[in-house]
C-alpha cells in the first residue's frame, strides 16, 4: 500500500528539491511557465524531472493533482 500524501511538497521531494514552503515559494518566484507551454516541456526542468512530470500528468496518475496545482502557481 502507498502511503505517500501527493501533495506540492512531496512532488518537490520527488523532483530532487527541498520541499519546504519557503523554498517552494522561493522556486515558483523564479520560474514561469511560458503560456501554453505544458509543465513538464518548461525549461528549467533536467531530463528526469520533465519525465517525472510528464509521467505525473498522464493517466491521470496520483500526482496529477499536485502537478496542476504547480503548473498554475508558475503562472
């Protein structure tokens, strides 16, 4: 059985980076998403990360809901 909570700061922890709120909020005050680019296709990703969020969005997996929610805060 998971028991990971998929929430914002956990997607940060699977992504590699702290996540802390203030660190979150420190991330997502230095990135933008340009407009109608999807989450995983941003720049600032590595390769691991942008297939991390790639695979987040698809099927809508169990981390779909913390991927949104990330997606429109960079915007």
């Amino acid at each position: 059985m998971e028991t990971i909570v998929h929430d914002l700061s956990n997607l940060f922890l699977q992504l590699g980076m702290a996540g802390d709120a203030d660190n979150i909020d420190a991330f997502i005050a230095s990135h933008r998403l340009a407009p109608g680019t999807p989450l995983a296709q941003a720049a600032f990703w590595s390769p691991a990360q942008a297939q991390f969020l790639a695979g987040a969005k698809s099927d809508d997996a169990n981390w779909s809901r913390a991927a949104d929610e990330l997606a429109t805060r960079l915007t």
